[in-house]
C-alpha cells in the first residue's frame, strides 16, 4: 500500500517539475485571444453576390440575413413561408452557446467565389465570410469558423433579412418589398 502511495506521489512531483521547467518556455509563446478583424463589411449588394455564387445552386429557396448567415429552407417556394421559417430558425439556432452545440463550426473553401462558408449547429444555416473581413492574409481555420460564428451570433440575436430566393418567384429583393 505504502508502495502505491510512493508511486503516485512521486509522480505528482514529477509532474510538477516538468510544468515548472515549462513555464519560461510557454511564456515566450503567443496566444491569440480575439479573432482579428478589419473593420470593413461587404455592401449587402456584394454580399448577395458572393452568397450566390456559394451556394449549392440545387437549393433554390433560401433567406439571407444582414451579416451574412443564409438558410436553406426546403419545401416551400413562398417567400412569406421562407420568411417565416429562416427567422424561426435564426432565433433558435443563429445565437452563440460557446461550449454546446450551438459554438461549434466547420468551415467550407468556396470554389465559385473568394471566401468560405462556416456550418454549424441548425440544418442548412451556414455563414458566409469574405477574406477582407479577416486582418490575416492566409487565416487559420479557427479564425475563420469563430469570426463566422461571431457573425452569426449578431444575426441570431438581430434578425435583419436583406434578401429571399424563392424557385416560385423569381429572387427578389426583400427591401424593395417592403
């Protein structure tokens, strides 16, 4: 019994130098706390260009909101009904739970268009982001997903459509409706 406690103490300590022994180098290491951003957002006029270049061009009825989060909705072509279900779905699933299923992401390389698509919680949701967003030339796809996500969040909590296609009507500009 003695014998396992001495183990175990004995690695304890072990472990113990090792962290401390590690301590100058991990100082010397950088860590990013934010995402760096630019201050610079796409006019809604680029941003539905680009989101219609990136997305599947087989899903016809889709809404897109202010910072860039787009949803597919599937059967239904009314753009009432599109409505009506993109906003239910960006309440439910657009806002942050960092630590749930709501925080995470994977990202999408476009091939159509400059930029990527980050998915995540909440079928057919997807955020677009542009590389000038972004302050790295080349980011890391971490900062990519967590800058989409940041935008997502904005639109989940401030729901602002910009834009319905819709396979019954031809796409249309949902400000010039209203």
């Amino acid at each position: 019994m003695a014998n396992k406690k001495q183990k175990v103490l004995f690695n304890i300590i072990g472990l113990g130098v090792i962290i401390l022994l590690s301590l100058p180098l991990l100082s010397k290491l950088k860590f990013k706390k934010t995402v760096p951003m630019k201050d610079y957002t796409l006019s809604e006029e680029e941003l539905i260009r680009h989101i219609k270049l990136a997305i599947n061009p087989q899903f016809e009825n889709w809404i897109l909101f202010k910072n860039g989060t787009y949803i597919i909705i599937e059967n239904t072509a009314d753009s009432k009904e599109i409505e009506r279900q993109g906003i239910e779905k960006m309440k439910k699933f657009g806002t942050i739970e960092y630590g749930g299923a709501g925080g995470d992401f994977s990202i999408i390389d476009l091939n159509r268009t400059q930029g990527w698509v980050v998915s995540g919680h909440g079928y057919g949701m997807y955020t677009y982001v542009h590389p000038s967003e972004l302050v790295d030339e080349n980011p890391q796809e971490l900062e990519i997903g967590l800058y989409g996500r940041k935008k997502r969040g904005k639109d989940g909590y401030a729901p602002k459509v910009i834009y319905i296609a819709s396979k019954k009507n031809t796409l249309e500009d949902t400000n010039s409706q209203k």
